[in-house]
C-alpha cells in the first residue's frame, strides 16, 4: 500500500545534508529516449512497407532539475559564528565545483550527483529574503522514508534590517537610495560520460545507469541589479561613469548586499563589481522615479 | 636548447612535460606523463601512482582478507581489514592509490591490489560486529580475493609496491593509447577494392589487397581537463617515429617503419573490446585540439589500422571472438555462430530461443547450389542481412542510358543494355543495441566490401536483391545504443550465399590411395647397430591413405627374397595387423599380457600402459607399465617403491626400468614374443581412414629361415672366407656376399581397394653382418 499524500510540513528538503527552509521545491527526473522505428513488411493495403516501432533507445543518462525556493535564515547559514557558510554551500565563494553535491532530500526522495546552476535572491520593503537555486540531477532518486521538518525560532533574514549599497566608478554609495535588490550567480557547466567507464555490467545492476564522468564548470558570471531613485549619470561605452576628461583608469562600479535577520545577526554578504551593463528610469502618474541600474562581474 | 638536446626525444613534441624526469618516491595523478631516463621512453600514468614509502606490514592473527565489498563500475572491490586498527602508525600508513601486493594468503587471494579508500575505527563491517578495526578497500589489479580469509596464523605480508614506469604496465603505459573516449565516437570501415565492369550494369567486386579493409576509429574527448588532454595529445605526438630503432631509408623494410601503438582494453568500445583489435598496430597523424575554457578541451582522434588482413576471417577481422555452433546451446536474435561443417558464419533470425538447430545438414552429393552443406532451420538461422533499416530512406536513380547528338541541338536517348539501373541505398540503422550492432558490424566485415549478400529492400524495392557494402560507419551513441550506416550498391546477379559460395566447383573428392613406404631399411650397412643372421628384430612400417575416401586392406603378402620377414600377429595374408594411432584414445593402450609364463619378471597375465611414443632402431621399442584398475581408472604399479615400468627392445630384448633403477642384477632378458602382439590383436584394422597413417610391424624372422646355411669357411664358387652364404632348400643354389655383410630383400604386395594401385609393392631390405 503507498504511503498517505506528503503534507508540505512533512516534506523535509536538504541539499547536501543540510537542510533548507524552502517555500516550493520541484523535482524533475527524466530519461532521454529516442524513438526508434523501422521500415517493415510489405503492407497491401498501403502498397508500401509498414512502419514498425521499434523501441525507446536512450541517447543519454537520467537527467533531473531541482529548482528551488527557500528563505535564508540565520539559524541555517551560521556556523560558529561565521555568516558566510551560505556562500560555502552554494559554492559561491570558492567559484563553483566540479564535484557533485550528494546526499540530497525533496520529500521522500533522495538522490545523489547534483550541480548547482544558479542562485539568486531578492530583496524589497518589509520582506523576508527569499533565495532561488536550480541544479542539474544526474542518475535516479531512492524513496526514503517520510521526514519532518524540524522547526525552531527560525530568524529569517529579513530586508527591514538586511540593506544594499552600489558605488559607481566615480562616485560613491551616498547618491543612491536602494529600494529593492537582486542577485543572481549563473554557473555554466559542460558534461561527458566515457564509454568504457560504463561498459561494466555492474552500470546495470543500479537505476542510475551512467552518471558524467565530468560536469566541468565553465564561465560563471553574476548579476546584481538594484532598484533605486537614481541612475548613473555620465555612462560611457565602457559601462563606467566617466566624469573626468579619460575613460580610463576608472574603478569597476559594485553593488554590495548584506543580508541581517531581523534580530540584527549578520547573515551573509554578496557583491558584483563589474561594469554596469543597463540602466533605465521609468516614472509614472502616482509613482516616484525608479532606476533600475544593473552590474555583472565576471568571475570566471 | 642545445643542439644536444635538439635530437633528443625528450623535447621532441609541442605539449610541455610538467612532470619532468621520473623520479622515484614522488606521487604521479592520473594523466601525468614522465621521461623515464632508464629507458629513454615517455610514460603515461593509467591511474594515480602512489609512490610505495616503503610500507610493508607482515604479521599473523591481524590482517582479514574480505571478498565482499561495493560493486562498482570498474568490478568487484575487496576488504583489508586491519583488526589491529593500526594503518596510521609509521611505516603503515596506507593510503588511497597505493599498490598493495598481498603475498602468503592460505585462501588464494593473492595479487596485487589497488586502494580506493581506507577508513580507521570501523565498529562494523558489513553490519557483522565482528570485523572492526582498520578497512582497506581494494580493486583487484592481478588476481582477486576468492575465499574469506579471517586473520589467523599463517603471516601475511602487504606491501606497497612502487609503479616503477619500465615495469608497471598496470600503472604506466608506454605504447598503448588508454584514453577513455566519450559516446559518439566513430569507426569508419572502407573496402579497397578493384572494380572490373562488363557492360550492361555486370560487374564484380576484387579486393586490391588482403589488407583491403581498413578502418578509421575517430575518438572524440570532450570537456577534458589539461592534465588529461595534455597527455592525450603528448602521447599522439610521441609515437610519430621518434623512437625507432631503424634509421628511415628510402627502401625501407617492410618492418621498419613506425612501429605505432596499440587501441588499448582501457579504451576500446563494444563491439571491438576483444583481444584481436587490442593486439593490431594503430597510427595516428590527425587530431585536432580545441581548447575551449580554462580547464576544458575537445580532442577528436583518428586511429588507423592498415595491417588486418582478411584472410584472418576466422578469428575476426575486428569484431572477434565468435563461438563454434554448439548442439546444446540455446541461441536467441543476433546471435553469431561459426559452422564447422561449412567454415561461415550464420546469424540467429527467429524471435525465439532454441537449441539444437543446427545451421546446415551435410549433403553426401556436392550441388551448384549448395554445395555440401544445405542451409537448414532457415526461420533461425540466416545468411542473408535481415535487419530492418530506420526510417528515413531516400532513394534516387540515375538511369544508365546512351545518348547520341545530333545537329541543331537535337539529342536522340537509347537504351544502354540491360541492368541500366542499380539501387544504391543509403541505410541507417539507428539505435541498435549492443548483440545487433556487433552482429550487423560482423556481417558486414565477413563480406569485407566484396562478397555480395542477400537484403530485402523497404517496399516497393522490396524484392530480394543482392548488394555489396563497401563502406560503412559505426557510431556508438551511448551505452546500448549503436547506429550503423551503411551503403548497399546492388550487385546485378541475384545469388544466395550458399550459391555464392559455390560459384567455383570444388576439386572432386578421390578414392582412397594407398601410399607405402618403400624402400624400408632394417639396418644400414655400416652405420649402427648390426642385425645378426640369428636375429629376430622387428621395425615398424608405415603407409597413408593419400586419398579422401577409406581404402580397405585386403591382404599383405610378404615375397621373401633371400630372408625371412613376416608381419607381427599376422596369421595368413588376409589377416591384417595394421594400427591407427591417430584413431585410438587412451583406454586402447591398456591390455593384458598373455598368460604366457615363460614371460620375465613375472610378467604373464600382468595389464600394461603401452607408450604412444616408439623409438626407432635396434635399440629402440616401446615401454610398458604395469597398472592396476581403481574404479573407473588405472594406477601405476611399483616394484620395491619404484614404478613398475619395462622396455622391450625391436630386438625383443626386456628391460626392467625398475630394477635397474634399483641396481638390481638381472633387470633384462630375452623373450621371442615381442609384448605389443598383444596390442596388435586388440586394436588392429584393415581399414585406413582418408588422410590416415597406418602402421605395422615388419619381423624379420632370422633365426627362422630354413635357408640359412651359415658361416662357410670354403669359398664354395665366388665367395670367399667368413662369407655368409645363402643356399636355397635343396642346396641347389647359393649366394654369397661381400665381404662382411650381406643384403637380404623382401617385397611387400599390400593388396586393397585404393584408385590407383590395387597392389602397393614396398622393398624391405636388411644388412646382416657376420
């Protein structure tokens, strides 16, 4: 007999043994399979040969996504006293890795060989700071059985206390109100399986199949975007702000975020310093002036 | 860089060496290359080489040898269990990479063995409380852990052994490329062939060479990392030439040009991970290296094979290790057998399993169509290329036709014959698993892009046609999953394989043909041992059926000239004591020995093991050990501890070897009767299998002869003293020799049903000495 319906409460969700206070999770797994058909016998009816379906044949290993949607808290992301562990277990800091993340739980399912993609948050006004995360899955998940999620105080990282500053290249942090702020780090990775890797008869025994020998970590480049009362004046083709006579010998323009909850415990701290890559103003009947300005640093 | 350097090989390639000189004590990853000084050579590392520090544990009661461990994808991995829990005391400290080479197991487990993980203060392995301490886990390199072997008294030794590159194939690999390629790669077959053309769309097929069918394995390596990249593309420009012994010349020896490398087991794919393509010389000299990110490369290979003839069919040309049909075994679809009877390979065709179908039935005629062997069970077995091609076919035709010009721009078109239009097919055959793509790969490369077979095209083409393939590529998209492209050109005669393989009548099978030898000599004058007048010597003669059919042996009749010689057990001339060696099996040397008791050494009524082996000349003849049964089998007998074996020499003389070897007197002795009589009469036939040698044993009968006068001391007409002079019955007549010997003759008529001479005459001839 299965298991009753999994209430939310009762879906526990962790990424790499630890586990994450999530507002939505969506887990997909899938075979590639290719449609194999052949050309058949002679068929009077048709005067031509029938069309014989043959098989699903796979071109490639399972393949899954998780994307998922979570509140930062400090209780999940401080250790010993050190806020930044959110960006050790998003690898943000040390830029990404080839090594897969295992021992991960959505509900009653876990599964191993995930990459984490991207990650992103928001913050606006009076709101909790709610993080994105989208990973590649390879290989089959495993039921487990139900586990609850163990609550306690959490202190959410909240954007009443958490706050944001952007420094263009000539000019500093005071010019700019923030009223919201965005982030967003894309990690672009390549992936292979060897032939002969696989070929032992072993690969059969497990649902998994073939897993990549190598998920490779290519360009990563993040993005902040703030929304504030101001854009920046004097934007040259360098995507700097050129006040003086040369555009060159400018410092790159940042965007810093730090992240509090709303006790006041530091939580984590994200930036982009690059080049200002759009910018834009909109003002309406009823509304203040917005631009949005946003800067993308390349870290790979 | 000097010039010195400049001719070294060392620095005789674009890709840098990072790893430098091999050195001895330094731990090398996976992919490293080193120039190994010892021998002048490039070493690529299979896998991490961890240097051995000298660690060496050798003790009893502490060490258990565990078969079960995880399955992973490279096999079976293995437990070490360290009951003392001690592997991070010094001189122990084993860790992962290491080579452990485990020496003194009472449970057969020896081997080398590689370590993939080492965990201290383990409570409970395998769940069972029992084995706690320090775990080694192992992947066998040589050997395997085939029984538990708990710690116990018997002291066994691990050590970690360095992987010296010059002999540590199993680490370092210097000419064999074992680089693992990703899904998508490639294998390109092409025929050379001949094309002669005979109008009206006629034609066949010849291949130019036997090495006419090549192939070109194009390895693609994606999203590698430099260290492996690095040594991919180190190990390509290395094999270019640099390290031949043989200085190039304009006239090279067919042996003497690059000596290449091998495609190794590390790296060939399904269907041609078999140790026929892993012993084939490849080149490489195109490849191409896109460095795409900072730690990300693609590399496409392209290995060529030029030396596999195909004339080695049998074994293989690259799909290899086909089975012999087999009555027993149950077959089911793609399934490749070899036939004995008619030397081809046949293809299982049923959806359903069976055994006991065989592919032909032998025919007693030889038939145009068949030749004499008659395909049978055709709903299982199948000659003809029967699997069905994936959608999309295109099929265009360009009529062949004669066009003739005229003026003012008019053209007249006629016909050009018959055949004006063969179908060539461009056919996929996508997504195949891996037993019909090596059976489709198998099919096409026995045909080797000459040998036309049946297919029926998809409809409206679908009536059944013969084509050849002369090329054809081989993806191996992912694992299971093959595609094969092939282009069929039809071959305008419509044959089936048996007709094909019949086109040339086969040389007609003659009647048997007794061959004899002739002359056989007993002795030679003056070389050897001498046959005395009173002699009683034997001497085994040999004649082969030079036929195709069984000759029957009639009768053998011995015309004496001047002596007597007889054929051993023969009683009357119809009665022949021939023997086949070749048709006998071991039970058929065992028999009893007469109860004759005048027999030495007490030999009467004694069962004896005859040697197959017989030594030839006076002094040779044949061993003889007696045995006793024990059930269903016999044991050697002894004599005082020794085995009872003897020697009977064709002189009739018998030694025992086993009192000799004890220094005994008396160990030899005299008897008439020659022990193999009673071999002779157990096994004798006079029938001579077709290519079969038979033989038997020719006495000459001495003392016998009622001719034999003696030594005359009078020159009776032309002889002379110490003559031996041959008189015959009645005196009337005498011969006399030469001075010291004499020729004796006698003739042979073995008479049969052989083609050629009923009657086969062989001279027998002998030098007695006075």
């Amino acid at each position: 007999m299965s298991d009753p319906l999994l209430r939310f409460e009762d879906g526990k969700i962790s990424i790499g043994g630890k586990e994450l206070f999530a507002n939505s999770a969506s887990l997909s797994i899938a075979p590639n399979l290719e449609v194999e058909r052949v050309y058949g016998d002679f068929d009077q009816n048709i005067l031509g040969a029938k069309t014989e379906f043959v098989k699903f044949a796979p071109t490639q290993g399972l393949r899954g996504q998780l994307e998922v949607s979570f509140f930062i808290s400090a209780e999940q992301f401080t250790e010993g006293g050190n806020p930044n562990t959110i960006s050790r277990l998003f690898e943000i800091a040390e830029g990404m890795s080839e090594q897969p993340i295992n021992d991960n739980l959505v509900g009653r399912y876990k599964f191993d060989n995930m990459y984490l993609k991207s990650f992103s948050f928001d913050m606006s006004p009076f709101q909790i700071v709610r993080a994105n995360a989208s990973y590649d899955i390879y290989g089959s998940v495993e039921r487990e059985i139900d586990r609850r999620f163990s609550k306690s105080e959490i202190d959410f990282a909240h954007s009443l206390k958490s706050f944001g500053g952007i420094s263009a290249s000539a000019g500093g942090q005071d010019d700019f109100e923030i009223a919201s702020l965005k982030y967003n780090i894309v990690v672009n990775r390549k992936v292979h399986s060897h032939i002969r890797a696989n070929e032992h008869t072993s690969i059969n025994t497990r649902a998994d199949g073939t897993v990549p020998v190598r998920v490779s970590v290519g360009s990563i480049e993040k993005e902040m975007t703030i929304e504030s009362n101001e854009m920046v004046e004097r934007l040259n083709v360098y995507g700097d702000q050129q006040k003086s006579t040369s555009p060159f010998g400018l410092s790159d323009s940042k965007i810093d975020a730090f992240l509090l909850s709303l006790q006041g415990e530091r939580i984590a701290r994200f930036s982009a310093s690059g080049k200002i890559q759009s910018q834009s103003m909109n003002i309406s009947e009823g509304q203040y002036a917005k631009g949005n300005i946003t800067i993308k640093e390349i870290v790979k | 860089m000097s010039i010195g350097n400049l001719f070294k090989s060392e620095y005789l390639t674009h890709v840098s060496n990072y790893s430098g000189d091999y050195q001895t004590g330094v731990d090398y990853k996976k992919f490293d290359f080193v120039y190994y000084t010892g021998d002048g050579l490039f070493y690529y590392a299979r896998q991490d080489a961890v240097d051995g520090a000298g660690i060496f544990i050798q003790d009893n009661n502490r060490l258990s040898l565990i078969p079960d461990g995880p399955m992973t994808s490279d096999g079976q991995s293995h437990y070490i269990l360290d009951t003392f829990n001690l592997l991070d005391v010094p001189g122990a400290e084993i860790k992962v990479g290491h080579l452990l080479n485990i020496d003194g197991s009472t449970g057969n487990n020896d081997g080398i063995y590689k370590v993939v993980d080492v965990k201290s203060d383990v409570s409970s392995l395998n769940g069972n409380p029992d084995l706690n301490g320090s775990v080694i886990n192992v992947l066998p390199v040589e050997g395997s852990f085939k029984n538990i072997e708990p710690a116990g008294p018997n002291e066994l030794t691990v050590t970690a052994i360095n992987a010296e590159p010059s002999d540590n194939t199993n680490v370092w690999a210097h000419d064999e490329f074992f680089f693992d390629a990703d899904y998508g790669s490639t294998v390109n077959f092409r025929a050379n062939n001949y094309k002669y053309e005979y109008g009206n769309g006629y034609y066949i097929l010849q291949p130019k060479n036997i090495n006419s069918l090549n192939i070109e394995v194009d390895l693609k390596f994606k999203n590698r990392t430099n260290r492996e990249t690095n040594a991919i593309v180190h190990f390509l420009e290395n094999h270019q030439g640099q390290h031949e012994q043989d200085v190039p010349s304009p006239n090279l020896r067919y042996s003497q040009g690059i000596s290449g490398f091998q495609w190794d087991g590390d790296s060939t794919f399904h269907p041609y991970d078999n140790t026929e393509i892993q012993s084939k010389t490849f080149y490489c000299n195109d490849w191409t290296h896109d460095l795409n990110f900072e730690n990300d490369n693609d590399i496409s290979v392209k290995l060529r094979n030029l030396d596999t003839s195909i004339l080695k069919k049998l074994d293989g040309l690259f799909v290899a290790d086909i089975d012999e049909y087999s009555n027993s075994e149950y077959y089911e679809k793609n399934d490749i057998v070899y036939n004995v009877e008619n030397k081809k390979f046949y293809y299982w065709y049923g959806d359903q399993s069976y055994a006991g179908k065989n592919p032909t039935a032998t025919q007693t005629e030889w038939n145009r169509n068949y030749g004499y062997h008659l395909d049978v069970n055709t709903d299982c077995w199948s000659r003809k290329f029967f699997w069905k091609p994936s959608l999309t076919l295109s099929v265009s035709q360009k009529p062949r036709l004669n066009e003739i010009g005229m003026g003012a721009g008019y053209s007249q078109i006629y016909r050009d014959g018959i055949n004006e239009s063969l179908l060539t097919l461009e056919l996929n055959f996508n997504n195949r698993d891996d037993a019909e793509a090596r059976a489709i790969l198998h099919f096409l490369e026995q045909h080797y892009g000459a040998i036309p077979f049946q297919f029926n095209p998809p409809a409206p083409y679908e009536r059944l046609k013969n084509f050849v393939c002369q090329e054809w590529t081989h993806t191996y998209n992912y694992k299971n999953n093959h595609s094969i492209s092939a282009k069929f050109e039809q071959y305008p005669i419509e044959m089936s394989a048996s007709q094909v393989d019949n086109i040339i009548t086969p040389i007609m099978p003659i009647a048997g043909e007794l061959l004899c030898e002739s002359p056989v000599q007993f002795s030679i004058q003056g070389i050897g041992e001498e046959i005395k007048i009173d002699d009683r010597v034997k001497k085994r003669m040999y004649a082969k059926n030079g036929g195709d059919e069984t000759i029957d042996v009639d009768a053998m009749v011995f015309y004496n000239d001047n002596v007597e010689f007889s054929i051993l057990t023969q009683n009357g001339n119809a009665d022949i004591s021939m023997i086949i060696q070749d048709d006998l099996i071991a039970d058929d040397f065992i028999f009893t020995l007469p109860s004759d008791t005048s027999l030495p050494f007490d030999l009467a009524n004694k069962t004896v093991r005859m040697s197959k082996s017989y030594t030839e000349g006076l002094a040779g003849g044949e061993i003889f050990t007696v045995v006793r049964p024990d059930g269903d089998r016999y044991l050697t007998d002894t004599y005082n501890g020794v085995a009872n074996k003897f020697f009977q020499n064709n002189r009739g003389v018998i030694t025992s070897m086993a009192r000799s070897q004890l220094g005994m007197p008396d160990y030899f002795a005299y008897h008439p009767r020659f022990l193999v009589e009673q071999f002779i009469e157990n096994n004798k036939t006079n029938k001579i299998p077709a290519g079969k040698t038979a033989y038997w044993c020719v006495v000459f009968e001495g003392e016998n002869t009622d001719r034999f006068v003696g030594v005359s001391s009078v020159n009776q007409e032309s002889g002379s003293l110490d003559d031996i002079v041959f008189v015959d019955e009645i005196d009337a007549e005498f011969y006399a020799s030469s001075i010291p010997y004499d020729q004796g003759y006698g003739s042979l008529l073995a008479i049969s049903n052989s083609s050629v001479y009923k009657i086969v005459e062989s001279l027998v001839n002998i030098y007695i000495s006075s």
